[in-house]
C-alpha cells in the first residue's frame, strides 16, 4: 500500500466511524427499508434473475449489498480497506440474517480466486479511490465467470467542477476536468486525496480488461445529496452528475 493509499485509508477511517455512531439507523435501513435506485434495478434485473454471486468492490456501510439479496443476488462479499467499516457491515449483515460477508482489504488487488463471481458491483463514492483505473478493472475482469457482469454506478467525472451555488451552476476555478487527482474538501473524506477518471479513460479501462460494453448511461440527478437539505443548482437538471455502466466478460 502506497503512502497516498494510506492516507486515505486513515481519513475514511475516522469518517467511517459515523457508520458505527448511526449503527441502529443504519440497521433499521438495513432490515428493508434501504433499496438500490430504480434505474440500477431496471439495469440489473437479468442478472438479478439469475440469483448470482456477487463481489463488492469498496463496499462501504454495506446497506447496498442487503439490497441486492433483496433483490436476488445469493451471496454478497463486500471488500473494503476500512476495517471500521468492513466491521460495522458484517454487524449488521448478521443481525438481519443476510448472507453477506465482509474483507477489509485493497481494491484492486481483491483476495477473490480467479474466474469465480457472476456480479462485480461497485460505486456511490468508491472510483474516486482508485489510483490505477487498469489495474482495477483488470481485477474486475478476473474475478468474474464467462458471462459475468461488471456494474457501475458512480459520481459523473464531472462534478468535482461543480460549486453547489444554489443561484446558479459554476465551475471551481481551482478543479479541472483532465486533472489526475484533486483533495476533497467537504465531508465524508475531507483531506483525502481523489482520484480522477474521465468517461472516456474509464470505458477504455473496462474494454482494454477484455469487458464488453453493454450500457453507459449519465443522469443529472446525483446520487447523494446533504442530509441538510440543501440544494444546488448544478443538480437542477442542467449537468451530468452520475452515471452507470454495465459490462460483461
């Protein structure tokens, strides 16, 4: 693990520590009431249908991952290098009885054997961390069967540009779309340093790792928004703010 890994790795520690202060919350959600985004169902069904085994690449507080048994996934094994976090999650995977389990390890890197999952699901926050696009989607390629997917669904690239002026949308003077990194300054990984991948390095990324595209798709609704209610209008329905990808080996 590199120094910049290491740093972020302590940074979302100490952030993580809200999935562990929320931990009733987050278990209430867990029992039902948290689902993944409709679009991400709609995109996901076939392979849903099919009950697969999936692997989560930087899995986070894990509610999306008793989403996806809900939704039909069999199994879930959600990797993330907080132990904080992968702690929190296999908590309350076994307090609502879900069939999920948790590794706190590197992504890419993952401690998976080759060739043996139908989904790899990931994002909501997580290829920001990604220091080597390649790597992570050769490593995405590698765990997966013949006829596995690879699903997305992420912060568009563009919105490090993004102010959350509420007036009117603006672009951060000191952010640039080609930029190879940026540091967050807002919660949860405030310190942290992000990395940036643009669309197009992304999708080559995916193909180079021997995936094909089957779906790339960008909404101006993000997938996060402050739980203070506030509002920008760079989310008023002007500019990309997420996006999805769906590939298959």
């Amino acid at each position: 693990m590199d120094e910049s890994v290491r740093t972020n790795q302590a940074v979302w520690d100490q952030a993580a520590t809200k999935y562990v202060d929320e931990y009733d919350e987050l278990l209430e959600q867990a029992r039902g009431e948290w689902e993944l985004f409709p679009r991400e169902l709609e995109l996901l069904g076939p392979v849903l249908s099919a009950a697969p085994t999936v692997v989560h690449f930087q899995s986070g507080h894990g509610l999306d991952d008793t989403a996806l048994v809900r939704a039909g996934a069999r199994t879930v094994l959600g990797i993330d290098y907080s132990v904080v976090t992968a702690a929190a999650a296999q908590r309350r995977a076994v307090e609502v009885g879900a069939p999920c389990r948790y590794v706190a390890a590197e992504v890419p890197a993952v401690p998976v054997r080759d060739a043996c999952v139908d989904l790899v699901y990931t994002g909501k926050g997580a290829v920001i961390w990604m220091r080597d696009i390649d790597a992570w989607a050769r490593d995405a390629a590698r765990v997966l069967r013949p006829g596995g997917s690879l699903f997305v669904y992420e912060a568009h690239p563009a919105v490090p540009l993004w102010t959350w002026d509420e007036d009117e949308p603006r672009i951060r003077a000191d952010r640039s779309y080609f930029a190879e990194s940026h540091v967050n300054d807002s919660f949860p990984g405030n310190g942290a340093r992000e990395w940036q991948w643009t669309l197009g390095q992304l999708v080559t990324a995916v193909t180079r790792a021997g995936l094909r595209l089957d779906v790339l798709e960008e909404y101006a609704e993000p997938f996060w928004r402050p739980d203070d209610g506030s509002e920008a209008a760079a989310w008023s329905g002007r500019l990309p703010n997420a996006y999805a990808l769906l590939a298959h080996k």
